[in-house]
C-alpha cells in the first residue's frame, strides 16, 4: 500500500508569506495550526494584561510590549511561531536595526 507523502515542515518565512484568508495561524514544529478566534472573556483579559504591562514599561522606559497579534519565534529547526497575549521586549534585547518587520524572536541556527 503506498504511503501518503509528507509535506516538508512549513518555516516561519512560509506562515509571513501566506495569503490572509481572515484566519490566524500559528506553527508547531513545521506544522500550519488555524487558531479560532478568541472569546470575549480571553481578548479582555489579554487586552488589560498588556495595557497594564505597556504602562508599567513605557513609565520606566524598559523595553517594548506587544499584544495579540504579534507573531513570534519560540523554537526553529522545525519553526514554532506563536501569537501570545502579550509579549515584553527588554530595551537591552530589542535588536540595534530597529524593530523588525517580521516575526520577532530567535535567529536561525
């Protein structure tokens, strides 16, 4: 019986790539996951997390913070990308060219 082919793993490059079809997606080792969209309670919640966490920041000029729909690397070699609540960047870490255009987080290996 043949097998099925595999697809290769998709990479953060291919997920920025893709067409907006109205959903968001993230990756898991490779794989293409369609995230559903957040109920009311989740989006509150994440909102006043990053409004709080935005003002304590900005008020002590640590870093940058991010909410939703900021798309990150936690993992490559597969790609993992994530969209979290909310994301703080310490001032010390924020990259010297600025910040980028693209998925935010580790650099290839």
């Amino acid at each position: 019986m043949p097998s099925e082919p595999v697809a290769a793993p998709l990479t953060g490059d291919d997920l920025f790539a893709m067409a907006d079809d109205g959903y968001q997606y993230e990756l898991e080792e490779g794989r293409l996951i369609r995230m559903p969209p957040s109920v009311p309670r989740s989006s509150i919640v994440a909102t006043n997390v990053a409004i709080r966490l935005g003002m304590w920041v900005l008020a002590r000029r640590l870093g940058k913070v991010a909410g939703a729909d900021l798309g990150f690397y936690v993992a490559r070699k597969p790609d993992t990308v994530r969209a979290a609540d909310a994301v703080f960047y310490r001032a010390e870490r924020l990259p010297a060219e600025g910040i980028p255009s693209r998925y935010w987080g580790r650099r290839r290996t």
